[in-house]
C-alpha cells in the first residue's frame, strides 16, 4: 500500500500532466480532479496505476475510463453546480463521484448488480450520500426523475438510445460515445435547445458496449 501523501502528489500529477496539460479548463472539473480519491474506484491490487494515462479493468470485462476522457466528457457537459445530471454506466463509481464533487445532483444506473452493489457502499464510505443509484438498463433511462439538464453516457452505443433524448430538458446537453462497430466510436455532445436537437462530433474514444433494449 502506498502512503496516502504520495497518492494525493500523483494525483495532483495526473492533473496537470494528462488533464490541464492537454487543455480542460472547467475550474469545476479540475478542483473535482484534484479532490476525488480515483485509487478507491480501483481494486487495490492496481492502486498504484490507478493515476495512470490509461482506463484499467474493474471486473465483469468492463472499466474505469482513462483519466482525460473523465475530464474531456465532464467539461463537454458545460455543467453548473445544482443542475441535475443522468450517468448510464456507474461501473466503478468515479465519474458519478467527480460530477457530485462539481456540484451536480447526480443520478446513475448501472446493469451489473455487483458493480452496482460496490458502487453504492462507495458511495457511503466516501462521503457521496446524495448520489442516487439504481440497477437497471439505463438505456430506458430513469423517468421518474426526468428532465435531466445534463446526461452522460460512459458506455459505447449504436446510436442515442431515443428516450434519452426525450429525458434531456430543454435546453439541455448529453455526451455520448457512439459507434456503428463495436469498441470504437466517436464522441457526440447532443445539444437540445427550444426543441431543436442538434449533434457535434468530436472525435474517436473507445468505450465498453452500452448492452440494454436500445443499446446493444
Ligand atoms: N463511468 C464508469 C465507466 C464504467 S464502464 C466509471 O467511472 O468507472 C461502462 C459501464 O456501463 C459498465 O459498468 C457497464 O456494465 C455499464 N453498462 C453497459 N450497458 C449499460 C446499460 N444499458 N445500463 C446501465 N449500465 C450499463
């Protein structure tokens, strides 16, 4: 186990380095970097590369994203504390943790019942009660709470599963990673405004499937 000063330094590397180095500049995603404890959402054998320029295995074949892409997709959402932001794909639990960390009411479903489970005792232990959890097929969303200011999507889709949009306020932003192949899609940032729904591509990632009735 490494001490946790030398945990707190590389993660202050990892910020600089892989995040402001390379251009995000939300002082929200950035403090929340900076803050949130990236080696617990990891099994503790791989603590040590847990601030690494890389996304690593969480179990069940799924991961938790690489670093940047956490930072590049936070400030896509162009969030303001207070508003109310939908995660599909919980997985380790640390992109939740840095959007309650920005401020934001957070929401996220999950499908894999024990990532769920180990999400949701993180949350306590860590301190992130107001996270909202739920096991589900997010593509379907989560109603009951709609409209959603922000929703992020951290698995690979085959296109924007439609009651997303319809879930996403007006005006209102979702970032998706969506691809015809699997493992390999292309980041969208799906812009709702005076209910015009318009789409921008931004570039390749690569992202575990998004499995569910309008997924894969
Ligand atoms: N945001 C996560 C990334 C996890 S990887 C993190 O910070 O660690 C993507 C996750 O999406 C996996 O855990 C996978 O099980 C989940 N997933 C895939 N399809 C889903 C669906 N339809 N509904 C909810 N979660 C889904």
């Amino acid at each position: 186990m490494i001490k946790r000063r030398d945990l707190k330094k590389l993660r202050e590397k990892m910020v600089k380095e892989q995040i402001e180095a390379r251009g995000i500049k939300d002082k929200l995603v950035l403090q929340a970097m900076r803050k949130v404890p990236r080696h617990f959402f990891v099994d503790e054998a791989l603590e040590t590369q847990a601030y690494a320029d890389h996304p690593l295995p969480i179990g069940y074949g799924q991961t938790i994203s690489q670093p940047y892409i956490v930072g590049l997709m936070s400030q896509l959402l162009q969030a303001k504390p207070g508003m109310k932001v939908l995660e599909i794909g919980t997985g380790s639990g640390y992109q939740a943790a840095i959007l309650a960390e920005m401020g934001l009411e957070v929401y996220t479903v999950e499908r894999i019942e024990n990532l769920y489970s180990r999400a949701k005792n993180l949350f306590q232990e860590l301190g992130y009660k107001t996270i909202k959890t739920k096991l589900d097929d997010g593509t379907l969303g989560w109603p009951e709470y709609a409209p959603f200011d922000r929703i992020i999507v951290t698995a690979g889709a085959p296109d924007v599963p439609e009651p997303l949009v319809d879930q996403l306020a007006d005006p209102g932003i979702m970032v998706i990673p969506v691809g015809y192949l699997r493992k390999s899609q292309n980041l969208w940032k799906i812009t709702k405004h005076k209910a015009e729904v318009s789409k921008e591509e931004l570039g390749g990632v690569m992202f575990v499937d998004l499995v569910g009735r309008y997924g894969w």
